[in-house]
C-alpha cells in the first residue's frame, strides 16, 4: 500500500513539474512578445505613437512591458492553477485531458467563433456609425494574438473564474452550487472583458465618454467578447488553460490576422 502511494504521488509530481514548465514557457513567451509588440507598427490604434509621443523610450516600455507580464501577470496566473485545482477545474495538463480535447477541440471553436466575428461585423458595419471594427496591421495582429491569447486568458479566465467560484462556491457557500455560480462568474467574466475593449475604440474614434458610443457598437462589443469568453470559460473548466488559450488564439487568427489581411 505504502509502495502504492508512493508511486502515485511520485507520478502527481511529474505531472505538476510538467505544468508548471509549461506554463512559465507561456509567461517568458507573453513577456518576450510584450516587449517586441513596442516595437512593431500599430496602424491606427491608440498606442501608435511618434517616438516623441511616448512616455518613455521604446526599449525602456519594452523592458517594462515585459517586466510586467513576468511578474503581475505570471503571479495571477499561478494562483489562478491554484484555486483551478481547489475547485476541481481541469489541470493545466491533465492526464485526463487527451490531446485531441487540449489542442484541436480549441481550435475547431477558435475558428469557429472567428468566422462569426467576422460575419457579425459585416452586418453591425452597416448599423454601428463607425463600419467595419479596426485591426492592427500584419505581422502586429499575430503578435497581439498570442499576447491576448495568453495574457487576457490569464487575468479574465485563469484567475477570475476560478478565484470567485471558490471564494463564493467553495468558502462561502461550502462547496455548494458549484454550476451555477461557474456560469454567473463566467458570465460576469465576460461582461468586464467586453467592457475592457472599450477605451480603445472610444480612443480610437474620439469617444470622450461611454454616453457617446453609439448602442449599436456597444451591443456588438458586448456580444462578440461574451461569446468568446463564454467559450473559453467552459473550455478551461472542462480542459485546463490550455484549452482556452487555443480558443482565443485561434479566434484572433481569423479575425485579427486572416481578416484584417483580407479587408485592410
């Protein structure tokens, strides 16, 4: 029996070394790509400044930026992994997880939810007073979307999701109404990452308070980030971190990368 354990935590051991090298891979990739980002061209978003524009010099804000995804974001995400597995969420890289469901379910429904971002763009274009939604210019929207599959899956996902369902399902609760407090915070989750895309566009087209932004364009806002985040909110319970990125990954490609090409 004794011989038994052993070996079972001896295999939980490997499998949480395993997670935990692939997850700081995902963090040193994030920061690195935070840090090239200064420096690629930015079309007509926000943060395309003159040199003389900026607050800092660009390798300054690089090292900065990437100092901040090492630190803040890495540190939220690996108490996100903690309070994922207190509640029950699948592990990063979960033995029962097969890599069919980690890897390519992810991107079926990354793609999958990409196309309808774009069709539903096509259609709010003709209603929402400012057309089609911009994109960064090629090869910055691929770089954004590794950076936003993995950073805002880390803040938005990895950490909310799980933080909130154990602190009020688990603590509170006494590990009661596990569901339904999942989809609330999901759903909760999803309303403040559709909110966070916000300032950007009100920046972008001279917006100087939320009043201003036309109903149409908020509605699309709010429904193309709750799909995706909805998405990838059952995808990290179901599957782990993974997963979720590869939804949003995927997602982005086709509507950051693909269709940005495409149209602009």
């Amino acid at each position: 029996m004794g011989c038994f354990l052993s070996e079972k935590s001896g295999r939980k051991m490997v499998r949480v070394k395993r997670a935990m090298k692939i997850y700081m891979g995902l963090i040193v990739a994030l920061a690195l790509l935070a840090g090239i980002n200064v420096f690629l061209p930015q079309g007509n978003f926000p943060s395309s400044l003159p040199d003389q524009g900026l607050p800092a010099p660009r390798p300054v804000l690089a090292i900065v930026n990437a100092f901040i995804m090492l630190i803040f974001y890495g540190g939220l995400g690996f108490l996100g992994l903690i309070f994922s597995q207190k509640i029950g969420f699948a592990e990063l890289w979960d033995p029962k997880v097969s890599n069919k469901e980690r890897f390519l379910f992810p991107m079926e429904a990354g793609l999958c939810i990409g196309l309808f971002f774009v069709l539903s763009d096509k259609i709010f274009s003709r209603f929402n007073s400012i057309g089609i939604l911009p994109h960064p210019p090629f090869p910055t929207s691929l770089v954004v979307s590794a950076i936003a599959g993995i950073g805002e899956e880390i803040v938005f996902r990895l950490f909310f999701i799980p933080f909130w369902v154990w602190l009020i399902s688990y603590l509170l609760l006494k590990k009661r109404w596990m569901n339904p407090v999942f989809w609330i915070v999901s759903i909760f989750s999803s309303f403040i990452f559709a909110m966070g895309h916000l300032p950007s566009i009100m920046m972008l087209y001279g917006f100087k308070t939320i009043s201003e932004v036309p109903a149409l364009l908020m509605v699309e806002v709010l429904l193309l980030n709750g799909v995706l985040s909805i998405v990838c909110a059952y995808h990290l319970r179901k599957y782990g971190f993974l997963a979720s990125v590869g939804v949003h990954f995927w997602t982005d490609i086709v509507w950051h990368v693909i269709w940005g090409i495409l149209y602009f």
